[in-house]
C-alpha cells in the first residue's frame, strides 16, 4: 500500500476480483474444468483479498492510537462480516435463475432421490456488481497519504523485528482462528452430528464473529489491547474444552446443542480478538520508534511518529496474509486428525496448545507488569 498509495491499491485490488468471480461462474457450469484452472481462479481471489489488507493499512494513519482498535475494527468487522454472508447467501442464488439468460443454463442434481436444477454459477456471479461498485467507491472515495509513501527496503524493515513475528502467531491465533473455523465448521459439523444440517448453522458463527470485531476494537482502546488478547485467549482455550466435550465418543452420544454453543463462543472470542490484535500492533510499532524521542523535538517527534506509523502499517498488512493461513491448516487439521484418529479430538488438543502458547507470549511481552512493549 505504502508503495503505489491506499486508494489506488484498494481501488484496483478490489477490481482484480472481477476476473475470478467471472471466471468461476463460466467454470462451474462446464464439466470438463481442469483442476488447474479452479486453482488459477482461487488464486486470483487471493490477489483481490489483498485490499482488505491494504484498506486496514490504510485507515491506521487516519486514527490516534487511543482510536485505533475502534476504526479498524469497524472497517474489520464489516469485511469479516463477508464470510457469514457467502455462507448465507450462496446456497439461496443458486436455487433460482436470478441472472435470466445472461446466467448460463442450470446443472441437473440428485437431492433425495429426485432430479433438481441448481445455478451454481449464481454464486460468483452475484458478486459482479458489487465488486464493481466497490472498485469506483474506492477510487472516488479513499484518498492516498502523501506521509504514508514509503518504499519496499523501508517496509521490509518489519520482517527483522522481533514484535512483527510474535504479532504474527497471535494475529494467527484470532484471525487465522475465525476463518479456519468458518471454513472447517460445517464440515465438522457433517461428520460429526450427520444427522444435522450444516447449512443451516455455518453462516451464523462467522456473522458473530464479524459483528463482535467493532466492539473488540473499542475495548481495547479501554481497557488496553494485551488485557483483552490475553483474557480473550483464556477464554478460546476454554472453549475449545466444551467442544470436546460435547462431541460423539465414536460416533455415539454427542450433544449438537452444547457443541453448537461452544462453536459460537468461539467465534465471539475470535471477532474480540481480532479487534484486540488489530489494536496492539500499530500502538507496539508507534511506542517503539518513539522510544527515546525526545517530546519536545518536535521534527524528531514528527520523524519518528510517521516511521512508526509506516512499519505498523507494513505489520498489519503482513500479519493479515500470514493469519490467513489458518484458512487452510483448521479444516486440514480436522481432516488429517479424522483420518488418523477417526475423529477430531487429536487437532483440537493441538489448536488448545496452541491458544495457550498465545496466552504465553501475550502475558510476557505485552500485559505483565514491566512487559517489554505494554499495549
């Protein structure tokens, strides 16, 4: 972002999503779409995706500290809040031919013993528009900051910091978290309790989560950003424990009810973190250029309080690629631990180590007293 500016990166990132959204909806309705070409698609979805790192780069300048957790957890919550309604609203658009003749023809399905007519291609289809309107906003509505230029050697300065890591696995523990349970959820929920829906309950997890992200952000601006990553930690680790012990025992017993509850506090302590995360990383890199500034230097101040601001920046963006692998490594985890095990338990015992290793390294470099970077 720093590179080319916020507006035009976010404007022309969102605009690159046109190009998969498209071509999945001519893929999905030809039978003889290699394997290959779905890749390319879904690797073009992950260039687009990068606007949302760019736009949250992007408002950390516009916003003291004291405000941080706040706005980027509004901007935060209301992207997260995409995943809830993809889940949602997929399986509706591709019942009916909402596109006309400009949709393609539908694809002939057996459900329940009968032939029904599904329009799978609706589902990327229906994002078109909005994608478009979306780029234009950006271009006409963002503006870029001169002061936030800065080039890649500058930039590149995060990865030599020690904080940009630690950030990094804690980021990884609340985002990576939230989109690797959205996506692994219904599968869990399938083969575990197969008796139950999974469509019927996947979307509202991640809308929890994305709707709690805001008020993640504005507590910890209260309360301070490591107190409520730390707590909210504790709470993760905790919750993991009730889903283990409402599931099936080889596939007997079990209880959905109990399970479904744990699932949505997870969720709920995912959204709280990511706005708790979101809010110590700019603040961290901010109080650490500014470290032995004199404040009554107003051009060092001034000097160090924009470096601070560009590597947190730099930090934000990094931290929300890298906690988007927990995109793929929840849903495999389940798989591997399934087909090893015959059930989930051995991958949620490691997901409750590793939330306590978060807790870990929250407690002794952001929330102790005389922590090295307090946040």
């Amino acid at each position: 972002m720093p590179l080319v500016g916020g507006r035009r990166w976010t404007a022309i990132s969102t605009a690159t999503l046109l190009i998969p959204a498209i071509g999945i909806g001519y893929a999905v309705q030809d039978n003889t779409t290699t394997y290959p070409t779905m890749l390319m698609l879904a690797l073009l979805c992950g260039l687009g995706g990068g606007n949302f790192s760019s736009s949250m780069a992007n408002i950390s300048f516009f916003f003291p500290k004291e405000r941080k957790g706040s706005a980027l957890g509004v901007n935060a919550g209301l992207g997260n809040l995409g995943v809830s309604v993809v889940q949602f609203l997929s399986p509706l658009v591709i019942t009916a031919g909402v596109f006309g003749v400009l949709g393609g023809d539908p694809q002939t399905i057996m459900k329940g013993g009968q032939q029904v007519q599904v329009w799978t291609q609706n589902a990327a289809f229906i994002w078109v528009p909005w994608i478009a309107i979306a780029s234009v906003a950006a271009w006409f509505g963002m503006n870029d900051i001169a002061d936030a230029k800065a080039s890649f050697a500058t930039q590149a300065t995060i990865f030599g910091k020690k904080h940009t890591w630690l950030m990094c696995l804690l980021y990884l523990g609340t985002f990576g978290s939230f989109i690797g349970y959205a996506a692994g959820f219904p599968l869990l929920i399938k083969s575990q309790f197969p008796n139950v829906n999974p469509l019927a309950y996947a979307w509202m997890g991640p809308l929890v989560g994305a709707v709690i992200r805001p008020f993640g952000g504005w507590l910890s601006d209260k309360l301070g950003g490591a107190r409520v990553t730390f707590w909210n930690f504790v709470v993760m680790a905790g919750a993991v424990l009730g889903v283990l012990y409402f599931l099936p025992v080889a596939g007997q017993g079990g209880n959905f009810t109990g399970f479904f509850l744990m699932f949505l506090v997870l969720f709920l302590t995912t959204g709280i973190g990511n706005g708790s995360t979101f809010r110590m990383i700019p603040v961290i890199f901010l109080n650490q250029a500014l470290q032995g500034v004199p404040a009554n230097d107003k051009e060092a101040f001034t000097r160090a309080s924009r470096e601070g601001n560009t590597e947190g920046a730099a930090t934000l963006g990094f931290t929300a690629a890298f906690a988007a692998y927990g995109g793929f490594f929840i849903p495999k985890s389940y798989g591997t631990s399934i087909t090893m095990t015959g059930g989930p338990e051995a991958a949620l015992y490691v997901f409750v180590a590793f939330y306590l290793l978060c807790i870990a390294i929250t407690y002794w470099y952001y929330a102790r007293r005389n922590a090295e970077m307090p946040c």
